[in-house]
C-alpha cells in the first residue's frame, strides 16, 4: 500500500490526486490518499457563486482551449457537454485618453499582427506606427540563455507606445504584473521563438498571418481561444470532488505546519492538531506557503521558494439593469493602460462574453483592481471597494446608477509573479527539492499560472510518484 499525503486542495492538488488514483488503478497498485485543505472549501482560487440567476466567478473565469490538459481533464470528468466557448464577435477595448477604442484587429500573441489595422488605430501616433513598421527591416536575436522583460523586449521590438498602450494593459490583466520585471523566457517563449526564427516580432508574426490564411482549415480549432463551463469553473471542482469521494481521505480545514523527513524515505505530516505518515508528499499549495513547510529540513530551498513574489488581485462583480448601462456592450471589455493612471487594470463584460450569465435584461460587469506595485486596494474595506468600482464605471463607461448586486473577492497573495531570473530559480527549487524522495511541488508558482498549466504539472508529478511500470 502507496500512502500519498496531498497539501492543499486547489486545482493543483485535486488534480494530482484524481491522475494518482486514475493511475493507481489502471497500474493495480493498492493507494491510500490524504487531500489536506486548511480552509473550509475546495478550489483554491477557483470559486464560482450562483446565485438570484447569476453565475459569478470569484477568481479565474475560463482557460485558454490550445493549452490541452484543461479540456482533457473536462473531458475525463465527463464535462464535455458542459465546455462553452465566447460569444461570438467579441472584440476586447482599450480605455485611452477618456474614450473606450477597439483593439486593432489580428492581435496574435496579444501583438497587432496585421499592418492595415495597426496603421489604422486611433490608439498608436504616426510616430509610434512608423516605429512599429520599423521592426519589418530591423533584425535583434535575444542572447541564447538571456533573460529580458517583456517590456525591454516588445519596445526593443515594435517601440515604446505598442507596448506601452496595447501590450502592457494586456499583459497586465492576465498576470497582474508589472511588465517591467516579468521575465519573458517564462510568461512569453512563443515571442522569443519568433524572434529566433525571423529576428523580428512583425516579420514573424505577420508571416504566421499569411499562413494561417493559406490553410485555413489546418488552423480552425473546435473551440474559441477561451473556454469555460456552463455553470461555472466551480464545476471542475465539484466534478472532481466527487471523483475523489469515497476513494480518498478528504480533509477541509486541516492545516499542514510542517513536513518532517523519516528514514526510509517515509514522511511525517504535522497538522494543526496530530500528525500523519506518508511514502510522497505533493505539495500544492502557493510557494509562499510551501516554505515554512520545508523550512525545518531544508532551509535554502525555504528560501528559494519564499523569494518568488506575489500580487494581490480584487475582483468585484456588479449587476445592473441593462437601462441602466449607456454602452451598446458588443465586445468582451476592456483593458485600462497603466499609464492612464487609473486604478481599474480590466473590465470584463462577463454577460456579453457568456451570455446565460446574467438573467433576461441584466448586465454583469468583472472589474479588476491589484495592479502591481499598487495592490494595496486588497486591504480596502468593501465599501471602498464598492464605491471604487461604483467611480471607475462611471468614468470609463458612463454607468451613474447603482448596481442592483456586488459581489467582492479579494485574494492575496494571488498570483506568482514570474520575475527576470525566475526561469533559474525554479530550476533550483526542482534541482533541492530532488534531493529529498517523495516530496513532489505542484502548483502555479512555477512553470506556469493558468489552470491548464497547473493540470499540466499535477500529471507529471504523478508520472514521477508512480513511473510507467
Ligand atoms: C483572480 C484570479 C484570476 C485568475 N484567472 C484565471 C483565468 O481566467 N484562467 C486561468 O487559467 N487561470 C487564472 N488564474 C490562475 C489560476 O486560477 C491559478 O493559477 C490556479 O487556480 C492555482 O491553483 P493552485 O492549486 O496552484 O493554487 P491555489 O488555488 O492557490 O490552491 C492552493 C490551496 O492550498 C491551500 N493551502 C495553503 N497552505 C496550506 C497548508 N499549509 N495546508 C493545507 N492547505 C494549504 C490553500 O488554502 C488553497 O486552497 C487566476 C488567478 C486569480 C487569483
């Protein structure tokens, strides 16, 4: 019998103890699971609220559909029926200057891939298109093994307005990052990779372009880029809870303190209160929180993990009667540019974008707040918060009423940001963490934040607990 002590049940661990168990039977091996969770429910950041005819995600709202291990999983758990893509038709908004505009058309990568709409934008300066166009003559190949940030990277590329107007608010919205010190080689390769290939970002983009026209059928995926389910990203994790019920132990509110190593190669479990044994570990917690558990034993890889940052993130959902919001809503929202100076990072017009979100004649509006070096806003009491939101719909989209629902989420620390150099601290973490069996980290502190990533991780981890036989 194979005794797996899981900590931490977000979608990092739930996932690793459904491949476990998916692997211990098809493998025939006997397994005894422990899920620990210290709070009271499932999901980690995952979190989805339904209710007055609402669906309201807390955290994450949907997973990008060309990373395959979040449609795989769906897809084991029986969730393909369930999977829905975006409304058609829906361009996303930059608010610039005062006014919303349409991010120019063929963004690839989050880059305008296209030259027509690029030089049409009302959001680029003739000086900043033509710095732009530049890049189709220019040649720069990144140093093999160098590490730059996104921004030096796309300005070194396309010039300082692309970035800073249609890159950074993007960029920021997905890690709620400051570009400036997130390291491209691990938010970003594919950019790299272009630029290896062609030694310019336009020139490789623009021949993706081309080649995606020419097959286009090759290049038609089944689903749209973002995906989620009908009821909401909580149906992933009910869906797998109740795989896992009856064939694991699943302990809400259990706090793991601390992680001793036994001899042969067995480990102690230190909860809040008592203690249990185990031959692996899978640690899927944030890497902040991993650190104190292995800090007894291994201090350095301690320290390695502490060192990785995070961001807080808020997000506060609002519902309005449509009579009630001026805008005519065809897109998806909008993105605001840091250097708007505004502390809204992103709206997401939940109801356009996922239309049975909201009841017959509702609108649910997704704002974001947390911008990096200013997250603070996470300790703001709720009817700040409120009031905030309440101030930046006014400003961006012209809404004076009050919402007829809110709903507030804050979470922190949230998100890992992946700062220049994170590519070698994560190699040493894997490289520390070896040297002691059984002891496994999953999560999103380290090669990659979305969901699919995450998935992607807890398998292999379970490849390495249990290897193919
Ligand atoms: C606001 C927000 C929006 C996002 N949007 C998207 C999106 O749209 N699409 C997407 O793909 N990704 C998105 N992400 C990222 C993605 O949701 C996360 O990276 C992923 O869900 C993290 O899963 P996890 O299991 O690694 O960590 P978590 O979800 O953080 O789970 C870790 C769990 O460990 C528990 N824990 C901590 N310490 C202990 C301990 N000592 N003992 C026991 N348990 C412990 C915690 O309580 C928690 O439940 C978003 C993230 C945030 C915060």
């Amino acid at each position: 019998m194979t005794t797996v002590a899981i900590i931490g049940g977000g979608i990092g661990g739930l996932s690793a103890a459904y491949f476990l168990l998916e692997k211990a039977r098809s493998q025939g091996r006997p397994l005894h699971l422990h899920v620990l969770e210290a709070s009271n429910r499932w999901g980690g950041v995952i979190r989805t609220v339904r209710e007055g005819g609402f669906i309201v995600e807390g955290g994450p709202d949907s997973i990008l559909s060309f990373k395959p291990a979040g449609l795989a999983l769906w897809q084991d758990l029986g969730l393909e029926d369930e999977i829905m893509g975006t409304a058609p038709g829906r361009r996303a908004f930059i608010f610039f200057r005062g006014r919303l505009h349409p991010f120019p058309e063929g963004l690839t990568l989050m880059i305008p891939a296209r030259l027509g709409p690029l030089f049409r934008t009302f959001l680029l300066s003739w000086r900043g298109k033509l710095r732009a166009a530049w890049n189709l003559v220019q040649t720069h190949r990144t140093p093999d093994g160098q590490d730059v940030s996104v921004a030096e990277f796309v300005t070194r590329h396309l010039g300082r307005e692309v970035f800073e107007r249609l890159v950074e608010p993007l960029f920021a919205g997905i890690y709620a990052g400051d570009a400036r010190q997130l390291s491209l080689r691990t938010t970003y390769p594919q950019l790299l990779e272009l630029e290896r290939q062609y030694g310019s970002l336009l020139r490789g983009l623009l021949h993706r372009t081309r080649q995606r026209k020419r097959h286009p059928n090759g290049f038609r995926p089944r689903y749209t880029p973002f995906v989620t389910l009908r009821t909401g990203l909580g149906r992933m994790v009910e869906a797998l809870v109740a795989r896992l019920q009856g064939l694991a132990d699943l302990h809400l509110g259990m706090k793991v303190t601390r992680l001793e190593p036994l001899d042969q190669g067995r480990w102690r479990v230190y909860l809040d209160d008592g203690a249990l044994e185990a031959q692996h570990v899978v640690v899927a917690t944030p890497a902040h929180a991993a650190a104190p558990l292995v800090e007894d034993f291994d201090p350095d890889l301690a320290h390695l993990l502490a060192e990785i940052p995070y961001a807080a993130s808020v997000i506060v959902s609002v519902a309005y009667d449509r009579s009630q919001v001026p805008h005519s809503l065809e897109g998806s929202g909008f993105v605001v540019p840091r250097v708007e100076g505004r502390p809204l990072l992103a709206c997401s017009w939940t109801s356009s974008k996922f239309p049975h979100r909201a009841p017959a004649g509702k609108v649910l509006l997704r704002c974001f707040f947390g911008r990096a070096g200013a997250d603070e806003v996470a300790s703001w009491p709720e009817e700040d918060l409120l009031a905030l939101t309440r101030q930046e719909l006014r400003e961006t989209m012209g809404i004076t009423g009050e919402p007829e629902r809110a709903w507030v989420f804050r979470w922190r620390p949230a998100l890992p940001q992946y700062t220049l150099g994170h590519g070698e601290r994560v190699a040493a973490i894997f490289q520390r963490a070896s040297q002691w069996p059984g002891l496994h980290l999953v999560g999103n502190a380290y090669q990659g934040v979305g969901i699919p990533d995450v998935i992607a991780q807890a398998k292999r981890a379970v490849e390495e607990l249990f290897p193919a036989s």
